[in-house]
C-alpha cells in the first residue's frame, strides 16, 4: 500500500505543471535518487569491506591503502584473530602461520609502512577496543616511535582518522576518492602485507641495491631523529589500560652500516624503553642485539630492510626469550647498542672499492637527473 501511494506521487511530480515548486522537487528528487544509487553502488562494490562482502576463511581483502584497509580488517575480521601486529613495513614480513605454530597465537598483521608513532597507536586502540579477545601484541618500535619530532608530534592529515572512531556512519567518507574504483582483491592473511618474496625475486636484495642505500646514509641524506616529543608516556597509557593483555615491545634489527650511524638514537630509545620494564605486562626486546642478521649485509635489501628469515627469528626469540631485555641486563644491552659506534666496513665484508664503485654509479645517476630536470 504504502509502495503504491509513493509510485503515485512520484507519477504526480512528474506529470503536474512545471511550476517553479514542482521544478524543485524534480531537482531535489533527482539528486536523492542519485545520491542513493552512488552511496548503494559503493557499499555493494565495497572493495575494503568495510560494510557488507565478506571474504573465505583464511583470507583479508588486500589494498595498497593499508590505512583504510587495517581499519576494515581490525572492524570486519578481527574477531579470527587472538593476537596484532602493530608495525611498520620492517614488520610486514613475519609469518602469522609461523606465529601460530611457534607462539600459540592466531595474529592479524595491521602493520602500516613508514607508519608514524600516532597511526600505530590510533590503529591499535581501535583494534583493541573492537576485539576484546585480543590478549596479545607484538609492536615494533623505532627510535622515531619513542621520541618524534614536532612535525610528527599529531596525526597526519593523509590518516583516515574518521574510519578509527566509534561511528560507522562517516566510513562511507572512504569511498569518495578515485582510490577505491578497483577491483576487490584478497591474500592469504599469512602474508597479507609481505613485500620480501616480491623484492627478492626482482633482485633488490643484492650488494649493489645495499650500497646504493648505504652511499646515501654515509653521504648524512638521512636525518636524525628530533628528539623534542616523549611517547613514553603514551606507552605508558597503554600498558595502565590494558593489564590484561602482554605486550611484545621490540626494536628491529636494521643493519650494522645503519645502527652505525644511529647508534645514539638507539642507545637513546632503549633507555628509555627500559624504564617500562616494571610493567607485568611488557616484554621488551632488542634485536639489535641480533648480529647474526644485522652484520649480514646480504640479508638486506637496503640499509634497513631485512629479509623474512630475520622476521621467523625474531618469532623463534619471542618464543625462546632470546634478546629479552629485564633490569637485570639492561646495562649490558645499553652497551652492547653503542658497540655499533665501532663497526667499521669491513667488519661487514664491504670494502673500499665497493663503496668506491656504488658511490661513484649513485653520483653518476643523481647528476643525470638533475641534468634531465634542468632541461624540462
């Protein structure tokens, strides 16, 4: 009944006179109309699923929009898991199956690259509060993490905040960008955002791709870090508000080459880390420590990315205790950081002619590019 009468007045705003009224109403129908077709098209298509399509078991939907996509994963999927990986892209790599087998643990990888300290965090209150069953989580720390600079000091503008908040409603903001006009995809959740097998297989983890990243460190193109804004306390938040739920707090093992320039910012940080220790809830761990991987220049695609074994190591160290930092060893960790302070290139098997030949090829590309710029 109340179908038909609504076809009627629909016929009626139709078929009456043009009147400036009725033009109105045509005008503003039209638009709902439309409006309802577009916000129903987006929803059914749904390529994140952040609403309604569903996914096989022992699969997640896959984007390159990790920000949008861990949000939906955390909502929609999060119930699979007892366990989160919160990182950045140097936590990508580890084997949930792996996890499961070695620690016991169902895990959801919701690490971001190049993630600042506030996403992981936004991205980790948002899973906690969503997924009680969630007791356990391993989260990878940089020195940038535990003290950032101003400018990373609040959320980035890029960040989806709105898709990490309690209201679903304002989620559909996500799919009004050309971004999400694709095709719906998924992968295995064991390794929903590695990125090794596809690195490896295209020949980045080579000597020459190290040493081209190793002839920007040594030329100081990379930053230190601003050490203006305190996360600890943050932490500490975290930890005060879950006390039912172990935290795996870990550094990650970069390079040898890189840990000797940043050896102070490490040392720094894990100083810092250690005054949680008292916490009965926080594992810490450090694996630089790890010098079977980080003196390996072969295990890295660049100064600071490692490959997957290194990640399967650091599962084994969870699972052993291995690399644990407690106050009674803190000092010696603390020592063993700046340790990296004397590493010299041959200590890594580089020697002066390969850094000779890298430099000189990185040089000869970088001026080739300013010369193609300078013609534009």
């Amino acid at each position: 009944m109340y179908l038909n009468s609504f076809i009627s007045s629909f016929k009626r705003l139709f078929t009456s006179p043009v009147s400036a009224g009725n033009y109105i109403k045509i005008l503003f129908t039209c638009f709902l109309m439309q409006s309802i077709l577009v916000v129903s098209a987006l929803v059914i298509h749904d390529p994140i699923c952040l609403f309604f399509r569903t996914v096989p078991d022992g699969q997640l939907p896959s984007t390159a929009q990790q920000r949008f996509q861990n949000a939906a994963i955390a909502k929609n999927f999060g119930r699979r898991y007892n366990a989160v990986i919160i990182g950045t892209s140097l936590s990508e790599n580890f084997s949930t199956d792996e996890m499961r087998r070695k620690l016991g643990v169902d895990t959801m990888n919701l690490s971001i690259s190049g993630a600042e300290f506030n996403e992981m965090l936004t991205v980790l209150n948002y899973t906690l509060s969503r997924n009680p069953q969630v007791k356990t989580v391993f989260w990878g720390l940089l020195p940038r993490h535990v003290f950032a600079s101003e400018h990373h000091a609040e959320l980035p503008d890029t960040f989806p905040a709105f898709l990490y908040n309690d209201s679903d409603l304002d989620d559909l903001k996500a799919y009004f960008s050309k971004r999400f006009l694709l095709t719906p995809q998924t992968k295995d959740e064991n390794d929903i955002w590695s990125w090794y097998s596809y690195y490896k297989s295209n020949g980045f983890f080579s000597r020459k791709c190290y040493f081209d990243s190793a002839c920007l460190l040594m030329d100081e193109k990379i930053p230190p870090v601003d050490y203006t804004v305190d996360n600890i306390p943050k932490l500490e938040e975290v930890l005060t508000a879950h006390p039912d739920r172990t935290f795996y707090v870990f550094t990650p093992p970069r390079s040898g080459l890189f840990l000797n320039r940043h050896a102070d910012e490490y040392h720094r940080a894990l100083l810092a880390l250690s005054t949680l220790l008292a916490y009965p809830n926080l594992r810490l761990f450090d694996f630089t420590q790890m010098r079977s991987v980080t003196m390996d220049i072969s295990r890295y695609k660049d100064v600071g990315h490692y490959d997957a074994a290194a990640n399967s190591a650091m599962v084994t160290a969870f699972a052993e205790n291995r690399y644990r930092i407690v106050p009674e060893n803190i000092d010696d960790a603390l020592a063993q950081v700046l340790t990296y302070q004397r590493t010299t290139l041959a200590d890594l098997g580089i020697t002066d002619q390969d850094i000779a030949i890298f430099c000189a090829a990185s040089a000869q590309a970088e001026n080739k590019g300013h010369s193609k710029q300078s013609k534009q």
